[in-house]
C-alpha cells in the first residue's frame, strides 16, 4: 500500500502546475504562513527565537515581489523567555516563473521587537537581510517556500548576526 501511494505521488506530482504557463504574472498577489527558527552568530550571549508570521505581498512583475511580514516572536536570551511583536519589510527576485520549482534571491528589513528595555533601543533589534530559497509549486496557486537568510545589525553597538530558517506555505492569487 505504501508503493502504491508513493508511486501514485510520482505520477501526479510533476503534472499539477502545466510546464510553460507563467506560475507567477505581474500583479499577482501573495499571502502566506511561515515558521523561523533563527539564532545569533558572533555574539557574546546564547540567543535563539523562533516567530511565526504572515506575509503579504505583491508582484511588481513576474519575477519581482515586494511586501510586509507582521510576526510573533519567541526568543530566549540566557534561559529567559519573551514574547513580542516582529515585522519584516521584504522584497524577493524569482529566477524563473514558467517552472514548478522557482529559485529566488531575498532582501529585507526585518525588525525582531519593539518593547526593548530602558538601556535599549529600537535599532538594537533592527537588522538588514539577505538570503536565498525555492517555492515549489504543488498546485496552480500553493507552494511549499524554504529560505536561508543572514541578517546583520548594522545599528547596535555590538557585531551582532543572524542566521534564519524560514519555512511556510505560500498562496500565489
């Protein structure tokens, strides 16, 4: 039984999105549900969080996507826990959108709090992104999106980066 369903998986996998037909067009529009894991590099404390977030955005052309991702985040700095707000203002170049599978190159702003202590300030979590990734398309219009992204704060004091696993679903409409 288990042949068989994997075998009926092959067979159909490679036929729901019809080669040569743009998956993505200009104007296009993006909605998707993401979990992160991500956690300090170069730094002096033991930092890890993970968030999970919406994204929303838009497509410029086929190949360009712009947009904003509201988001939960966990983070546990040296055995404490907190909980805040997170959002990140992105932008994404796909290589290609006539395939099932669409490598791309990402950018972003991505910001990991906003309630930060009195010796803190709001740059101290503001950091700029670059990553890379794949949407693979297991419908016309629902894909499967897997980055890897580095970010560096440039603002804060320290040499803070941060490295990020991001993971979700993406709704193309």
């Amino acid at each position: 039984m288990r042949k068989l369903l994997i075998i009926l998986l092959l067979i159909a996998f490679p036929h729901t999105v019809i080669a040569g037909n743009d998956v993505i067009e200009a104007g296009d529009k993006e909605v998707a549900a993401f979990a992160t894991y991500f956690s300090t590099v170069n730094s002096d404390s033991d930092f890890s969080s993970g968030n999970i977030n919406l994204r929303f955005g838009y497509y410029a052309s086929a190949n360009w996507l712009v947009g904003l991702a509201p988001g939960i985040t966990i983070t546990t700095v040296d055995g404490d826990e907190e909980t805040d707000f997170s959002t990140e203002l992105f932008t994404k170049f796909n290589f290609s959108v006539k395939k099932q599978t669409i490598p791309y190159l990402k950018a972003s702003i991505y910001q990991q709090k906003f309630d930060t202590e009195d010796n803190e300030d709001l740059q101290d979590y503001t950091y700029i992104q670059v990553g890379f990734g794949v949407n693979i398309f297991f419908t016309e219009n629902l894909s499967l999106d897997t980055s890897i992204n580095y970010g560096q704060n440039f603002f804060a004091d320290d040499d803070n980066g941060m490295m990020m696993v991001v993971s979700g679903i993406s709704y193309v409409f």
